[in-house]
C-alpha cells in the first residue's frame, strides 16, 4: 500500500480528554507542561475543556461532553486532518456508558496514524520529544484500495 504524507507545523493542535477520575491527573499535567502547551492550539471535550482554559488562561476549543458526543466531534476532527495530537487520560479501571465512542475514538487515532498518549508518562515522553518544536511529516495509509472497495460494494448493491 502506497504512503502519503500529512504534514504536522511546528504550532500543533493537541486534544486533550479526561475521564471524570482523571481529570486531577491531566490538570496536573497540564500545569507541569504549561509553557510547551501555549505554543499549540488546544482542543478538549466539555467539563476538561472549561478546567484547562481557566487554568491555563488561554483559548481551548471545547467541544460537548465525552458522553454527549464530544469524543465523536473530536474523532471527525482527526479524520479531517484537523487535530495532529490526542492526549486521553482515561480510566481503564472504570467501565463507562460510552465505552463505545472511546473505542471508536482511539480506532479513528491508530487509523489516521497520530500520536496518542493514554497516561501521564506517555504525555510526558510526547511533549519533550524534540519533534514537539519542528515539523514533522506524518505518514497516511492509502486508503485508496479501501475506498474503491466500498464503492464497488455499493455498485452491486445498487444493481
């Protein structure tokens, strides 16, 4: 399968999520991290969203709750190429009504090929990686054959 490639500037856009038992966990990582996170544009989903703006004192886009479709508006995003970073504390001890759209979160992440850190010493390793401050040029999957699959599927269907 032929690669393309997906340009990530040296300014990133980062998503940032927590679960309700995480939430501490981020905060205090974020505080530690500050100064590299002002320099990226940021994204988050409901309640972490509104905690991380105030703490930090800058812009977040904050989108709805996990649980009210945030997690799937941040997917999309990541599918349209516009978030280069997702960082989810999320509770692995704590089964959670919308478990579905964290799996589907993660799916759309591994399939797009971005970097995902799922605990605080992954973040820490993402962000101090000297890539943190320069571009980088992400490799895609062609999906090509994949797409042209799907439309045939539908072609026969259609018949």
């Amino acid at each position: 399968m032929a690669k393309a490639n997906a340009l990530i500037s040296e300014r990133k856009k980062i998503a940032l999520i927590a679960h309700d038992n995480k939430k501490g966990d981020l905060l205090e990582w974020v505080k530690f991290n500050r100064e590299t996170l002002l320099k990226h544009e940021l994204y988050a989903t409901g309640t972490t969203g509104k905690i991380l703006s105030k703490e930090l004192g800058c812009q977040i886009t904050v989108f709805e709750s996990g649980p009210l479709g945030g997690d799937q508006q941040i997917g999309s995003r990541i599918a349209e190429g516009f978030i280069d970073f997702l960082i989810f504390f999320w509770d692995p001890l704590e089964p959670l009504p919308h478990d579905p759209d964290i799996k589907a979160l993660l799916r759309v992440a591994a399939v797009w090929n971005i970097p995902v850190a799922c605990n605080r010493t992954s973040a820490d390793f993402m962000v101090s990686s000297p890539l943190m401050a320069k571009e980088y040029t992400r490799m895609l999957p062609d999906y090509e054959a994949y797409r042209q699959r799907s439309k045939e599927k539908q072609n026969h269907f259609e018949t």
